[in-house]
C-alpha cells in the first residue's frame, strides 16, 4: 500500500455480502424444517415464518439508515493513494467472518423446525432479503449523488462485516466508475462487444 494510503471497502458489497448466504440457509431450513409437524402444526408454523419473513425483512432494510446517510453526506473523496478492494476479496472477507454465525443460525433455524415448521428458517431468508433491499437502497443513493461509498477496511470490525459500526468515522467517495462492483455492490456487468 502507498504512504499515507487506506485499504478500502465498498459500503454496499459489504451489507449485500450476507444477503446470499442467509437467503439460500433459509429457503433450505424452511424446506427442510416444514417436514416435520412440530408442536405448532405446518400451517401455523408457515403462517408464522411468512410473518417472521416479513418483519425481517423490513427491520434489517431500514435498521441505522439514518447512520448510513450520515456517514454517505460527509464523505470525503477518496485520495489517489488510497486501495479500493475488489468485490470478491470484500465478500470473501465477510463470509470468513460470519461463517460460524451462518451455520449456528441454520442448526437453530432446523432445530426451531421441530416446534414451529419452517418459520426459522423464514426468519433467515427474510434477513438475506432485507440485506439486499438495503444495499439496493444504497445504490439508489451511490447512482443519486454519483459516488461511490467506500469503508476503510480496518474500521469494519472482527467480522469485515460493520459499515456502519462504532468504529467508522467517515466513508470516502469515488466516481462511480471506480472499482469492480456497481452501484448497490452488486458485480459490475461489462457491455457487450458489437
């Protein structure tokens, strides 16, 4: 890294990073987990996890917005020193550091199967979709304000997966050419040669 330079992440790679993993951990568990009867019965489990789905979904898509816009209007631009992490390395860092929570929270989602059917992993799959719905959020704003949102990655904490923790005190921005990932984190499609 140069002197004076930061290794840093994109905001939005980092919030969407979880959403795959919980989604596909859920719609396996609920899959898994409407087998059994469990104590509740399958339609009252279902019916539980399609409410669980949805007040997921909408408490992580909206939780510490506030902060997030904070932080996104007082970015400072990003200095010529400074190293933008690729997508793959951001998204890799956070699965590393959230996998023992991934798996405790399927085993969890399975075992809840046996009381409520399929809501526990509702639950999860509904987390995953209220990550996406924020870092689309995010990239609302990124194609808005044209820039792109960038975390030092040392602020992002044990798990590379707090954008918006204690620990961070300010986001840079870049143009939104910069970096292998679109606006809203997602990957970056290249035009088509004609």
């Amino acid at each position: 890294m140069a002197r004076g330079g930061q290794g840093l992440a994109r905001v939005a790679v980092v919030v969407r990073a979880g959403a795959a993993p919980l989604w596909w951990c859920g719609v396996f568990a609920a899959g898994v987990g409407v087998l059994p009867p469990g104590l509740t019965g399958r339609r009252i489990g279902v019916l539980a996890g399609a409410a669980s789905f949805i007040v997921a979904a909408a408490v992580v898509a909206c939780r510490r917005r506030r902060r997030y816009a904070a932080l996104a209007g007082s970015a400072a631009h990003a200095g010529k020193h400074d190293m933008l992490q690729d997508r793959a390395v951001t998204v890799r860092n956070w699965r590393r550091g959230h996998r023992w929570w991934l798996l405790a929270a399927f085993v969890a989602a399975l075992a809840g199967a046996f009381a409520v059917p399929a809501a526990g992993g509702m639950l999860l799959a509904g987390t995953g979709v209220g990550l996406w719905l924020k870092a689309g959020w995010l990239g609302r704003r990124e194609r808005t304000d044209e820039a792109l949102l960038w975390v030092r990655v040392d602020w992002l904490g044990r798990g590379a997966g707090e954008p918006a923790g204690k620990r961070v005190k300010a986001y840079r921005a870049t143009g939104v050419a910069a970096g292998d990932a679109a606006p809203g984190g997602a990957r970056r499609r290249t035009d088509a040669l004609v």
